[in-house]
C-alpha cells in the first residue's frame, strides 16, 4: 500500500497575500517535497467568460490535473516559480467547485515524495493536513469565504509583512480585525512572521523524523518475524 505523504498546507484570506512566497520558501527547506497548486474555475469570476476567469478555457467536465515540468512550468507563474524553488515534482490543479475533492485526491495519489506542499484554500474541506498554515497581509484587505472555514483547520497565522516589524505587523492586524463587520475567529491561533519561519519548520522536522523512525521500526519487525526458511526447520541430523 502506497504511503501517504506528509501534507502542508498554505492557504491565505485572499489573493495576493504572500502565499506562493511562503511556498516557495518551505520548498527551499525541504529539498525533495513536491508541491500541489489549486485553482478553481472562478478564481477570478464565475463561470466560463474568458474575460472574467483566468483558467475558463481549461476547465473540462472532469478534474484537470497538470504534473511534470513539460505540462506546468511556465516562468514567472506560480508552478515555475515552484520548480524554481527546488520542488521534485509539481501538479496543479484546475477544477470547479463541485470538483475540488475529486482533483485534490487525484494529484496526491501522484505523489511521489516524502511530503507535498499544498496552496489553496477549499481543499482542507476534504482532506487533513499535517501543518496548515494561513496567510494574510498585516495591514488587511479582503478575506474570502474559504478562508475563514479554513482558518478552524489551520495550526498557524502567517503575516507578509511588506518590510513592517513583527510587533508592527500585529498590531496592524489587530486593528484590521477590529474593523471588521464579521469577526475573525482566530481561537489563540499563533500569529507568526517571517522573523518566525523556524517556528513553521519545526514541526515539519518533527513528522518527518517520527515517520522515518517509524519506517525503521517496521523494517526491524519485518526482519525479526521473517519466516524461517525450510532448510531452518529440518532436525539437525537430517541437515
């Protein structure tokens, strides 16, 4: 049975908010993951206007999943960014709403690595991630629908910071929040910058040294209760 990889997640309150850096970043730390990139049809606009949705002239009846360099790399873009940034593999995703579950599903059963760093929000709908990580800009903007029901699955707050300080960069989402007409419902969630990024690679290394120590304990179990060869059973004098 195939081994499920390890799962980080990047979500974020809206567009622009510093997630594929942040993936790029995680990526440059952990030679060997690949990473996943979701798109939905109306990530723009609704429906199949060429004008209004950026993928509408990709979307198909069925989940498109795009993995390898020939199919995704494209300089500039988020997934050539990804391969630029050391990914081993990248698959992205390009699906409606009612096929997020069937396409994410599909792009981790190609995964190869050990983990896959995920960015997109409405996939942790349908599967669990080890790390969740949301991000948002400190000085605030919009924040998506999405991304306040991700933001009860999610482990850490990252803030872009644009230059600001951390003690800055919180007090100026503090303030954004207190603006808000709907409230963020942040639950003690840890609010990190980038002045934190340890912090969001530690647990990484936690899983990974727990899964390899793992491996190694079932290989050990393996060997010890391999069954005995026939020749191993037969009297000695009979040897």
């Amino acid at each position: 049975m195939k081994k499920r990889p390890q799962i980080v997640a990047v979500s974020g309150f809206s567009s622009n908010v510093g997630k594929t850096t942040l993936v790029c970043e995680l990526l440059r730390e952990l030679p060997g993951w690949e990473a996943i990139k979701l798109t939905r049809g109306h990530y723009r606009s609704c429906g199949r206007d060429p004008a209004g949705c950026c993928v509408s002239d990709l979307l198909r009846d069925e989940p498109v999943v795009r993995s390898g360099r020939e199919a995704n790399y494209e300089a500039g873009k988020d997934t050539g960014r990804f391969w630029d940034s050391g990914a081993s593999n990248v698959h992205w995703v390009i699906v409606k709403d009612g096929q997020v579950e069937q396409g994410i599903n599909g792009a981790l059963s190609r995964v190869e690595a050990e983990g896959v760093i995920v960015e997109g929000n409405s996939f942790l709908e349908y599967v669990t991630a080890d790390l969740a990580i949301m991000c948002a800009r400190a000085e605030g903007g919009k924040v998506k629908p999405s991304a306040r029901r991700a933001l009860a699955s999610s482990d850490f707050l990252y803030l872009s910071t644009l230059g600001a300080t951390a003690v800055t960069a919180k007090r100026q989402l503090e303030e954004f929040s207190a603006a808000l007409a709907i409230k963020l419902d942040l639950g003690g969630l840890p609010i990190v910058t980038r002045e934190d990024f340890p912090l969001l690679l530690s647990p990484i290394y936690r899983c990974e040294r727990l899964a390899r120590s793992s491996s190694e304990s079932t290989t050990r179990m393996k060997k010890a209760v391999a069954p005995l060869r026939s020749h191993d059973l037969l009297p000695h004098s009979r040897r």
